[in-house]
C-alpha cells in the first residue's frame, strides 16, 4: 500500500476521479486536491490560491509518489512546480499519460 498524491490541473475533474477509483482500487491510499476550481467554476482569491499550493506541498511531503494528471501533456505552472518538488524530496512520479487507465 502506497501514499500517492494526484497533481494537475482542476480543469480535469473527470480524470482526476478516475485516477483516484483506479488507484484507490490497486490498494493505495489516493490524496487528491480540496476541489475543482477551474472545472467547477469556482472563484478563490490570491491568498486562497496560496494557501492551497502550500497544503499541496504537504500532501506530497506525506506521500510515497505523485501522479501528475497531464491531459493531452498539459502540465501548468503550479503543477511544474509540484513535480520539481516532488523530485526536490525524492518521491516517485508517475504520468496519467502513460498509465493505461481502463
């Protein structure tokens, strides 16, 4: 049993769900983001924005790996920065692109 923390873009609640039933289903302990900002259309301000990134900083610090969620290769920003972390603390990281997700 593993610790993985699911990254990406909010803008991809559909894979994001199924990343999580997929790997919650192999045994692993599944963390993922408080909730979808950008595909539920939710406002969040600056400091909110920030509080957010820094709790997700703490959930890869309690994780064994990382699954980056990368639609079609997209990666933004905050998740570039979530992978340099993730290596920056040795943890495993694995591609939603390269997965073979049923």
């Amino acid at each position: 049993m593993r610790v993985i923390t699911l990254c990406g873009s909010t803008k991809f609640k559909g894979q994001f769900e199924q990343a999580n039933a997929f790997l919650t289903l192999q045994g692993n302990i599944v963390i993922s983001v408080a909730f979808f900002e950008q595909s539920d259309g939710f406002e969040i301000s600056e400091e909110q924005a920030e509080l957010l990134g820094n709790l997700h900083f703490r959930k890869i610090d309690i994780s064994d790996e990382i699954f980056v969620i990368d639609v079609d290769g997209y990666i933004g920003n905050s998740t570039r920065r979530e992978i340099q972390y993730a290596e920056e603390k040795g943890k495993a990281i694995r591609y939603y692109s390269t997965a073979m997700i049923p």
